[in-house]
C-alpha cells in the first residue's frame, strides 16, 4: 500500500469514525426536537439509524448488481410525432411566452402598485413560491419547460424579430462569451438570490420586511442585467450559461425522461441527460450552491443564530447601522457555509483521487457533479415541502383574485383561506426524511454509475465510492440535523 493510499485511508477510518459516533450518540443531533410532534411512531433517532442503513445497504446493492454504466449511453428517442407536434409548435411556444411575459407584468405591477404587506401581495408569493417552487417540479416532471415560459427570452427574441424585419438582418453578437466563465454568471446570480429571499430582511428583525415592492425593484434590475448579457453575448448563449434561473431549472430538467431536441420531444432514461453536465466550467459551484444556500437558510433558524449575534454586535461596536450590521453578519455565515459545503465536496473528491488511476482531481469534480443535483432536490423538497403546500393554496385562491392586496375580487376566491388541516406533522416529517433519503440513494446510484465509466472495472470503482458513500451519509446527517433545527 503506497503512503497516498495510506493516508487516504486512514482519512476515512476518521471520518468513518466519526460519523458512526454521530449515530450512536444521537441525542446531540436531536437536542433541539425533530418536528414538534412527541408521539411519532418511531423514535427520533431511529431516524437518523435508518437513514444511514439505508444508505449503506443501497451501497451494497449497487456494488453487486450494477456493475456496468447504464447512464452514459445515449438513449433519447422521439416520440410519436402527434404528440410532438401537439407539445412541441410555435403556437404553444408563443402562447408560453406570453404567459411568462405577463406574469412578470404582473409581479412587477403588483409589487409597485399593490399592498405592502407581503402575504396579501401576488409578488413575493408568486417569485418565492409559485415560480421559485413549482418550476422546479415541473422541470423535473416535463424537462425543459422553462425555456418556453422565460420571459427574458420571450421579449429578447421579439425585439431580435423586430430588428431582422427592420435590418433585414441581425448582427452577430457584439462579444464572444469567454467559455473560461462556464457558468459562474449564473452561479453568482443564484447566490445574490438566496443573499436576497433570506439575509436582505434579516430574520429576527422586525423593521425590515422583504416587501413586494422590494420584490419588483430586484425583478426590474435582473432583467435589465439579462437583456444586457443576451444583448452582448447572444441570447442563447446568455440563457444556457449567464442567466441563474435558466440554468437551474435546466439542471433539474436534466433528470428528467423528457427533452426537446431540434424542435422534436423525446424521451429517455430517468437520470441520464444530466451525464456531462459538470463538463462546463462553474457547474459544479452552480450545484454546491443549490446545495449551500438552503443548507444555510436551515442553519440560520437553528444553530446559527447565536453566532450571528456575536458577530452582530462586533459590526454594532464598529459603528455599522442595525440593518446593516445583521446583513454583514448574515452575510459573513452564508460565504462560510457555502464555502463549508464546497470543502465537504472537494475533500471527499481528494480522496477520491487516492484511488490507483483516478483522473486528475479538477476531472472528478466536474466528472461527478451531476451525482449532486439529487441532493440539491432533496433539500428543497426537505426543507420547503410544507410552505409550497400551504402557500400554493394562497397563490391560486385569494392572491389570484386580488393580487394587489386592495379589496379586488377577479375570480370570487378572494374570500379563500390556506387549509392547514391538509398536512399532518408527521406526514410533513415524513416526507421530509424520505426525499432526503431518496436524494442521496439516487444520488449515490449516479456517482456509482459515472466511477464504473470512469475506473473501468467494479472493484477499483467501489473502492472510489466509499468517500461517495461518506459524503451521501454525512449530507443526510446534515439534513436531518438542519430540519431539527427549522422545526424545534
């Protein structure tokens, strides 16, 4: 055994180690409270046991019975043409975007001219929810379909017609876009997102809300940054890389059975379009980020809270406003956790690459970084399965009819309320630990499936998963510890 590979794994003896005193110890990691409920069926920590077990026996598994790629193929295929042609034409194209179009209208009306108070204002319900949310979903159940609904790409297309019919013809892009920036744009796009929904109104202080009004002003300058990178860079090529929400829904899409090729639907294995996705420079940030900043909105409702205090009242002491001194704080453990986050992942691809033949370390990263968008999924599903739930049933009743918030009665669901009886909390719960399980399962069966492509045999291939497997079980752990803390 050479010294690399000694190291390595004695690495993993610790961190095995470690994570076995994790479950055996587990009143720690549940001292805040699992959900507020005391009579679950099972105990607490039997959770966090199962979880594990779980794991380790989906490890097992696919050492023994999947011992050959099956995602790498590329197996698209069209479907019928009707019903291609029913979903895929310029006229279901057209009407799309027109919807995309006129609920961005909408948001930016009803945020500058509607209530103020965030609950009762189509905005922030529409941006953070409806669309934040539910496109998720349907990327995943439909592919793509965000592509057709952008209202960026919509007007910017429009206003490209409009000048070919004028010219008679459109000029190139006045800039090449630089492929070393991959998809960084859109990767520092998602973070000032995340930096918005959860650290401009700072949690726990009362004077600052993040209003609707905010909600437009913020829609208002993304899309003026948008038309100007499709406006320099072209408008596909902006979309495909610059543009946050682009990508992110065509991240998730990319697990989907369905996509779009040269104007025809097909379909194909479940997991397999999101193959290669890593290859592009910053996609990997992008994923870790996914991950990262829902990993810091639960930390910020639990264990954080005391730090940011302290750190807090350091920015007070040095003269900073009440805003902005828990803005800085905030801001501060939001850098930490995603650069937390990023650690865990490099650290478990660096021993990764203790194995005999592994690519160089920059290879894997990019190599097994669609093994991460599941668990991107899993959090969000954990963490805002219940608020999608309770919130979805306010956009399409009272928030539809009065979407400004002043007394209107478009549809006669104004009167509507949010039936909170739907959802137990042990159904929440459960479903909470169950996409999180399931995440990191699929998770754990596509990172198996890239190490066969990538070491060429089982053996050699396992052995690069036991720091899979280390990561599938330490993500989970965090997890199940963050919605201890959203929930206690």
């Amino acid at each position: 055994m050479s010294a690399t590979t000694a190291r390595a794994a004695r690495l993993f003896a610790g961190a095995s180690a470690a994570l076995l005193a994790a479950l055996l110890f587990p009143a720690a990691a549940s001292a805040h409270g699992i959900v507020a409920v005391e009579d679950l069926p099972i105990p607490q920590w039997l959770f966090v046991w199962g979880a594990s077990v779980v794991l380790i026996v989906s490890f097992v598994g696919l050492s023994v019975g999947w011992q050959r790629p099956r995602l790498e193929r590329d197996e698209w295929r069209p479907v019928a043409p009707w019903l291609s042609r029913l979903a895929v034409n310029r006229v279901t194209e057209v009407l799309a975007g027109l919807a995309g179009v006129a609920l961005l209208g909408i948001t930016v009306w009803a945020g500058l001219y509607g209530t103020e108070a965030p609950g009762r204002n189509f905005a922030v319900t529409f941006v953070f929810v409806t669309f934040w949310l539910g496109m998720v979903g349907l990327s995943l159940l439909f592919g793509n379909v965000f592509r057709a609904f952008n209202p960026w790409r919509a007007i910017a297309r429009v206003a490209a017609g409009g000048f070919r019919l004028i010219a008679g013809q459109q000029p190139p892009p006045p800039l090449t876009y630089p492929e070393r920036l991959g998809r960084w744009p859109a990767a520092l796009g998602l973070a000032a997102f995340f930096w918005l929904e959860l650290i401009y109104a700072p949690p726990g202080f009362e004077g600052v809300q993040l209003s609707p009004y905010t909600v437009a002003i913020a829609t208002l300058i993304y899309s003026a940054y948008t038309f100007v990178g499709m406006a320099l860079f072209g408008i596909d090529k902006w979309l495909d890389r610059g543009e946050a929400f682009s990508v992110y829904y065509k991240m998730f899409a990319s697990l989907s059975w369905l996509e779009v090729r040269d104007g025809v639907l097909g379909r194909r294995r479940w997991l397999a379009g999101a193959n290669g996705w890593g290859d592009i420079p910053g996609s990997v940030a992008f994923v870790l980020v996914t991950i990262g900043g829902t990993t810091f909105d639960g930390a910020a409702e639990g264990f954080l809270v005391e730090p940011v205090n302290t750190v807090n009242g350091w920015m007070a002491d040095l003269g900073a406003g009440p805003v902005a001194s828990l803005r800085i704080a905030y801001t501060i453990f939001m850098v930490l956790t995603l650069a937390a986050v990023f650690a865990i992942y490099w650290g478990g691809l660096r021993g990764m690459d203790s194995v005999e033949g592994s690519p160089p370390l920059r290879t894997l990263g990019r190599a097994f970084a669609h093994s991460f968008i599941p668990i991107g999924l899993a959090y969000s599903v954990a963490h805002y399965f219940s608020l999608f739930v309770f919130q979805i049933q306010a956009q399409f009743t009272y928030l539809l009819s009065d979407p400004l918030g002043n007394g209107s009665n478009l549809f006669g669901t104004a009167d509507s309320g949010i039936d909170y009886t739907i959802l137990g909390a042990e159904l929440v719960w459960y479903v909470q630990v169950g996409a999180l399980v399931a995440g990191h399962v699929i998770a754990l069966a596509m990172g198996h499936d890239k190490a066969l492509a990538t070491y060429g045999d089982v053996q050699r291939a396992t052995r690069s998963q036991y720091w899979m497997l280390a990561l599938m079980i330490g993500f989970t752990s965090l997890g199940l510890f963050l919605l201890s803390q959203a929930n206690a």
